[in-house]
C-alpha cells in the first residue's frame, strides 16, 4: 500500500482552500480559490470537490491513498450527521455534505467547525504547539473561540462548546447576532469596531477611515483600521483599544474558568494592527484575572493555514 495521506478543507467566506497532509500532519501541497458566492447545495459540492482534486494534482497523491478528509465550517454544522445546517453566504442548506461528498470522492469525512479546526492547528503544528491547555480566539467580522483540555479538543455536551465570542461582557449592552446583549462579538469584534468607526468618519473624527471606506462598514477592514491608527487619529485608537480591553475583560475570565497554558489570538486584526492591538488586549487580560498572573498571550503563528491543518489532524485522529 502507498503511502497514506490527509486532505484538510477551509470553506472560507470568501475563499477556500484545500491542503494535502503527510502523516508527519506536513502540508506537501494546497489550492485556493474564491467561494462561489450563493452557489447552492450542488454547485457547493462539486467546487470543493474539484478544489481537492487539484490540490492532489499538485501533491502528485492519488485520492485512493487518502485516509481521512477533514472539511472546516463556517457555520453551524451537526458533526454526528455531517450535515451543514446553515451556510448563507455559499447559500448551503440543510445538507448532508459528509455523506454527498464521501460518495463523490470515496474517502471518507469529517465535518468539523472552523475556529475549533484553526485553534487546533495552532496547537498541532503552531504558536501552542507542546503545549496541553489552549485558548484560542480569532477576532474578525465575528469573534470565534476554541478550547483544547489536556490535550484534546473540547466540544461540550452538543458540540457547540468554545463560543468565546458569545460571553457577555457588558450586560445589557450592543444587541449580538446571536440575539443576546453585550457579548464579546458585539462589543468588540471587528465589525462593532467599524459600527464605532462610521460615528467617527461623519463628525469628522477619522479623516483617514472616510477617505478609505467612507461610513460603509463592510469596507473598514483591518488593514484601513491600520492606517487611520498610523495617521495618529485618536479617537480611532481610543475605539480599538476600548475594543481590546473588553476583549481583555472576556479572556481574562477564561484564564480564570480554564487555566490554560497559553492564549492564542488570530485573524486579521491581530496580523494588521501588531502590538498595538496586543499590548491593551494583555494588560486588560492580567487586570481581569485572578488565577494566572503568567499566563501567556501569543499571536497565532500559521494565518490561513492554521485551518486547514486542524481540520486535516482532526479528521486523521477521528478515523485513522
Ligand atoms: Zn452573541
């Protein structure tokens, strides 16, 4: 028998990307593209189907020699049934993506949940890497969580464990997309940030952040958030570090529940805005915790790659 291999899936919002593992969890080779957006259930299937296969190309694998094929979501998923309950953006519903693709490809698949698959290569082959006890949290348009306990991935009771984003903070406070009030992901994810940040472009607090995005919300990436904090506009900065201690608030009540060994953060504000971002995000972290002086807060080290590894390392460990 040739030697065995793992593919690793990251349906991104806006783009995929698939990665070929060794079973030392190296990535011999990966392929990217965008996320056919609305696609459907069908087209979904037959794009990632076709994204694996290139990736294998590349690697020169053959898909008989693949043992496990781990698919990230960025959505809720029932991981038991393999089934994507809702992706709107790639307009995916309702559907059995397991056993759809399982049958296309004849390798066999594991669904998995993409901020559980990014902290979890982090922890195989990144920033955490021999390390027991893990936090991860990657602030974006939303903020995701993940928790690792002695080693393991912790899924709780439904799967759904890790939600990090979804601890309230400030009680009462910014309605959340998930329909509570003043949770972490309300109060300081990157899109709460930007809500802040178009007050400040129209009274004239952000020259920099209007001339760049103007007040569209979906415009203010991190990268625009960057130059306006470069410029030395201070209402910019005080609206990011407001957002970085509340963050502080949240992580320092994880070390105090988890005791972990180190704190991952990722995504693209952290890679965007550095120190800047980190420094109030640990002083807050150690102001709100009573547990564990020490422990450490690191940014993540792999980017988009910390995905696709997990989620190949997990499906590896679930069915090998
Ligand atoms: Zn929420």
């Amino acid at each position: 028998m040739a030697e065995k291999y793992y593919v690793g899936f990251d349906m991104g919002g806006t783009k995929m990307l698939a990665a070929v593992l060794d079973t030392e969890y190296t990535e011999c080779a990966s392929e990217k593209m965008r996320t056919p957006v609305g696609a459907g259930n069908k087209e979904m299937l037959k794009a990632i189907a076709g994204l694996v296969q290139q990736a294998l190309d590349t690697a020169k694998v053959d898909l008989k020699q693949i043992a496990a094929i781990g698919i990230a979501v960025p959505g809720p998923i029932d991981r038991d049934k393999g089934l994507v309950i809702d992706l709107p953006n790639a307009g995916m519903h309702d559907y059995h993506l397991r056993d759809e693709l399982e049958s296309r490809l004849g390798a066999r698949v594991v669904l998995e949940n993409d901020v559980n698959a990014g902290t979890y290569g982090e922890f195989t082959s990144g920033a955490a890497k021999g390390k027991r006890n893990v936090i991860g949290v990657f602030p974006g348009t939303g903020i995701g969580g993940g928790i690792i306990i002695d080693g393991a991935l912790y899924r709780g009771h439904s799967g759904r464990a890790g939600e990090i984003g979804h601890m309230i903070v400030e009680a009462g406070g910014r309605r959340c997309g998930c329909g509570k009030y003043g949770c972490l992901e309300a109060v300081c994810s990157r899109t709460a940030i930007a809500k802040d940040l178009v007050h400040l472009a129209l009274n004239g607090q952000a020259p920099t952040i209007l001339d760049k995005a103007g007040t569209d919300i979906a415009k203010m990436k991190s990268g625009v958030i960057k130059k306006a904090m470069d410029a030395g506009e201070k209402a910019v900065i005080e609206v990011v570090e407001r957002a970085a201690w509340y963050l502080g608030v949240g992580l320092g009540s994880c070390i105090d529940i988890f005791d972990p060994d180190l704190v991952v953060i990722g995504g693209g504000l952290v890679e965007k805005l550095g120190r800047a971002y980190l420094d109030p995000i640990e002083r807050s972290m150690r102001a709100h915790t009573m547990a564990a002086p020490d422990t450490k807060l690191v940014e993540a080290k792999l980017g988009d790659d910390s995905v696709v590894i997990g989620a190949a390392v997990l499906a590896a460990k679930e069915l090998d």
